[in-house]
C-alpha cells in the first residue's frame, strides 16, 4: 500500500484560495480575506496561480458553484 502525506496546517503566511468558473467561462483565485485574485482561460493556470499565492499544498478550494471576480471589492 502507499503512503499517504499528512494535511499539513496552514501558517500565518498562508493563504486559503476559492477557485472556480465565473458565469461568463473564465475561471476565477480568490483568496477568501481579499487580498488577491486571478482572472484566467482555463483551470490549471487558475490551481496554480492559487498554489503559488496560497503558499501551502491546502491553499486551494474547488467550488462547484460559479465564483465571479470580486475586481478587488474582496470576498462576496
């Protein structure tokens, strides 16, 4: 059997990531205290805009619900 890795806790450095499809197609990083969002084409380059910005292997929430750009008014 494999060895799976421990969830690690998030620090205070980290930040926790909502990424999802916006109504219009694109999808959509936002971190949840506001302070960061990414726009992009396609899933992968929105995980790992969230990855990199989250700073931790648990940053990122998929949601299944569309998520619209909050065009920095923060999280709504």
């Amino acid at each position: 059997m494999g060895q799976s890795t421990p969830i690690q806790p998030l620090d205070a450095t980290s930040h926790l990531f909502l990424v999802g499809q916006s109504k219009a197609g694109f999808w959509v990083a936002r971190d949840l205290e506001g302070k960061s969002e990414g726009i992009f084409r396609d899933k992968k380059d929105a995980v790992r805009f969230a990855l990199f910005e989250g700073g931790h292997p648990n940053a990122v929430m998929l949601s299944p619900n569309a998520v619209e750009p909050s065009f920095g008014l923060g999280v709504r």
